[in-house]
C-alpha cells in the first residue's frame, strides 16, 4: 500500500511543445526528444533502447494498448488519449498520433507525436478509463483513509506473512 502522493502528482505538457519519439517494431525506444525526456523525467540516454511501455500509467485500460497495436500492425495510424507514468511515480497525459515509418515501402519502426490536452477532456478520459477498467476486471484505483495505527498493524502483519498489504486485503475476497 503506497502512502506517498507522488502518483498524484500531475505535470501538464505545455501546450506549443511536441513530445517526439521513434520505435522499433517491438516498442523499443530510438529516439526520444528532449521534450519528452524532460516531461517523463528522464534523460533521453535513459530512455533510448527500453520498452516504451515504461511509460504506462496503470490507470491505462489494457483495451487501449491493444487496439493501438492492432491499429498500427495493420498499417493504419492510430490517435487517441493516453496516461503516462513519470520517472518519479507522476503522470502526465498526452494526445497521441503513432503511424508507421516506411523505407522503400516497407514497414521499419514506428513514430508517435504527443501533444497537450485540455483539463476537461484529461477529466473526461480519466473518468472513462476508470470505468473501462472496472467494467473489464482489470485493476482499479482506490484512495483510503485509515488510522496510522491501523496501517502499521496491517504493514507488520504482512511483514510477518512475508508479503504486502494488498496481498492481506486479496485474502479478504
């Protein structure tokens, strides 16, 4: 159970700057810009030759990915709304265009442009994702309040069993 807020820490992507970056056809980052890398928190150096799903924010539907993949797979660009996970547990959310790069008519990686979303619509997407993953079975976000003494019990009782808090709560089911 994390007790820091650092996950609920925005950072808003400034509305005239572009985040850029390249990909194998496996995801794997070759190129990031440095609008990107000051955004996610990273180095461009850290970026460079790790998956791009690094990135992904676990309030992201699985749903999405998939359809993004499929979507680009079959040679056709894909755009929609995505929540990203920074270096420091933050997040920032951008409006994705990925398509693929071809070289003599052939597919060789695939690039994505990101850029700034409006308040209301990251609102919007975040509502619609929740219930995505809800509705799905997937993992979904929940913010409690409970006495400090409460969570210390709950923190050496799982110590004790050798494992977390949220494998006590999975007990409970």
């Amino acid at each position: 159970m994390d007790i820091t807020w650092d996950m609920f820490v925005e950072t808003e992507v400034p509305k005239d700057e572009l985040i850029i970056s390249r990909t194998d056809l496996k995801g794997i980052i070759t190129y990031a810009n440095e609008t990107f890398a000051h955004i996610s928190g990273y180095e461009v150096d850290e970026l460079i030759g790790k998956p791009h799903n690094i990135l992904r924010h676990p309030d992201m539907p699985k749903r999405i990915f998939k359809e993004l993949w499929d979507t680009i797979k079959a040679g056709k660009n894909w755009s929609g709304y995505v929540k990203n996970l920074r270096k420091d547990r933050g997040y920032y959310w951008v409006y994705a265009e990925v398509s693929g790069v071809y070289k003599d008519g052939k597919l060789v990686e695939y690039k994505s442009m990101r850029s700034w979303v409006p308040k209301e619509k990251r609102i919007e997407m975040q509502r619609l994702y929740d219930q995505m993953r809800l509705s799905e079975g997937e993992k979904v976000r929940g913010v409690s309040y409970i006495e400090a003494d409460l969570y210390e019990a709950l923190k050496r009782k799982a110590e004790q069993e050798g494992g977390s808090i949220e494998d006590l709560l999975k007990k409970l089911t």
